[in-house]
C-alpha cells in the first residue's frame, strides 16, 4: 500500500492513536526529571524538546495550531510549526499541544502536571489564542443544552442537579484557585456547593468531570484559551459538554485573535464542544506528577521509569489505559 495515499482518518485509526503515546510519555520522562527542583522554565523546556523530537519520528504532515506561543516567543513547537516525520508527505493533521501542563505544578511537585496533546484532520481543531477563557464543562450523560455560559452559576447548578435529581447541595464543582474567582466561589458555596479548588492544570480539572470516581460534576471558571480547546477535545471523545467564551484584557490581546482568524464579531461568542473540536480527534495525556486523573513518572530502583498515560478517539468513543515501562540509560 502507499501510505502517503492513506486518508487522514485512516491514520487516526491504523497509526497515530497509539503513537501519540509515545509522544506525551517523552515529555512526561523528560519533565519528570525536574520534579520539585524549582525550575518552571527548564521544566517546559525539557519537555517541548522531547515532545518534539518525539513528533519527528511520526510518519504525518504535522502543523502546531495551539502550541508554546507566535514563532518569536518559543524556539520550538511554536503555533504554525511543522512537524512530524513526512513533509508534504503524510496525513495533514492539526496538532494542539501543552508539552507540559502545569509548569509551577512540576517545579514544586504538586499534583495533577501532565504532557497533553490532541491531533485532528486539518482545520479540525479551533485556532484559540493565547488568552484567556471562560469556561463551563459538565460530563457525560446529561441532556443536551444542559449547561450554558449565558446563564448564571446558579442556573447551571440547579440545571444540572435537577438532571441528577439531587440538591443543588449535593453537586461538587472544579474551580481553579485564584483570587479573579472569589465571588464564583462564594455564590457557588452559598448554593451549599463543594468546591474542589485546583491550584493549576484546568486541562485535568475539566476532563476529572467525565470520571465518576473523581465526584466532580463540573468545571467553572476561566483558563487558558488553548486549555480550553484540548480540554474539549478530550470530552469529545468520551462525552460530556463543554461551553467556552474568549476573555480579553486588553486591544493587543484582540489583535492577536484576529490574526488567529478569530472575527470581531466572535469576542463574545459562547463556543460549544464541537465549535473548538470537531471531526475524527485523538487525546492523549501523560503523567507528570500524580493526580486525579493519571499517575506521575516513577523512577524504581533498577533505573526502570514508568508512566501512566491516557489515550481517547472520538469517532470510536475509545479510551485507552497505558502503563510504560522505560529503560532510559
């Protein structure tokens, strides 16, 4: 067979599922190596060139839609990046990636750091820019609308315990820890909520709300743009909804928008799941530091490094559990 005649979705199916794997494990092994030693910068380093060395053994025409930043802000992996190992060659897939998902979490060796990434056929994945993002996500199961960012918190908790037929009381809310959330956290604890509060990795935080052993229902609160996007494409292929709408601060921050093809008129718009990741797309994540959803990297004693990674397909609804083993000189 030819393989540079195989369809993108074809090579989703036969070839990059399991190798994306490989992927988020490298950046994971190399990540993993800075634990604790309070060095965000080497840590992401560490992993971005890993992650991308990694790329470059797959057999893909690769281009880096959500990455580190615009080419003058990161060496590598930047947005508009080409990678993989077939130029002009293989599958044209869009690549959104977070080599290291919680930076400050890895340097002071908190929980819930992973190396993320999700892959789709070209102009599958939303081209989110680096701003930030308020965000709304409840798991699978639910009818369809039931969230929406248009209305109030309490709306949403009343909307979503009504469909569980519990108490608003009884619903447990993900929330990242910041001082911008102070009053979504009081009205949520005013409702009798508990709040989980998070101190980074909102990419863990949204996905914990498709996991029953979690107790999480939903995820409130704003984040990263492009968490946002790979967050969605991780509840895209298990279920779940997810509402996202773009927060600027300032005039540079919309410019930058527009030049990601993000129109005036959308600024306000509520973005849902399949707006921000659409088509046949992969998920896969590695553990960095252990959480809720995945195991840290572990060294044992004979040297051996092993890891926890997640890997999801949305045309399939498969998701896969895989443990590594590395024998790393």
């Amino acid at each position: 067979m030819n393989t540079s005649k195989v369809s993108a979705s074809q090579t989703l199916d036969r070839v990059l599922v399991l190798e994306m794997v490989r992927v988020t494990e490298a950046a994971a092994v190399a990540a993993s190596k800075l634990i604790g030693r309070g060095d965000e910068k080497a840590a992401d380093a560490a992993a971005v060139e890993a992650m991308r060395k990694a790329f470059d053994e797959l057999y893909m025409d690769g281009t880096v839609v959500i990455g580190e930043g615009e080419r003058d802000e990161a060496p590598m992996l930047y947005i508009g990046e080409k990678v993989g190992g077939a130029p002009g060659k293989g599958p044209k897939i869009d690549i959104a990636l977070d080599p290291l998902e919680g930076t400050t979490i890895t340097a002071k060796a908190g929980p819930n750091s992973l190396a993320v990434l999700a892959a789709a056929e070209e102009g599958c994945l939303l081209n989110a820019p680096d701003t930030y993002m308020d965000k709304l996500a409840v798991g699978p199961g639910y009818p369809e609308g039931i969230i929406d960012l248009a209305k109030s918190p309490t709306e949403n908790v009343e909307a979503v315990a009504k469909a569980k037929g519990v108490s608003p009381s009884d619903i447990i809310v993900c929330v990242l820890d910041r001082p911008r959330h102070a009053d979504l956290i009081a009205e949520l604890r005013g409702l009798g909520c508990g709040v989980v509060l998070i101190g980074d990795g909102d990419v863990a935080g949204v996905i914990a709300v498709t996991d029953e052993d979690t107790t999480i229902d939903m995820y409130m609160g704003q984040g990263g743009a492009p968490e946002g996007v790979l967050a969605a494409a991780a509840l895209r292929c298990v279920g779940g909804q997810f509402n996202g709408r773009l927060v600027f601060r300032n005039e540079d921050e919309k410019a930058r928008a527009r030049k990601w093809g993000i129109e005036d008129k959308d600024f306000d718009r509520i973005y849902k799941l399949d707006e921000l990741a659409s088509g046949d797309c992969i998920f896969a994540a590695t553990g960095v530091t252990s959480g809720s959803l995945l195991d840290g990297v572990k060294r044992r004693r004979d040297g051996v490094m092993t890891t926890e990674s997640v890997v999801m397909r949305a045309s399939s609804g498969t998701v896969r559990w895989v443990k590594g083993e590395h024998r790393i000189s």
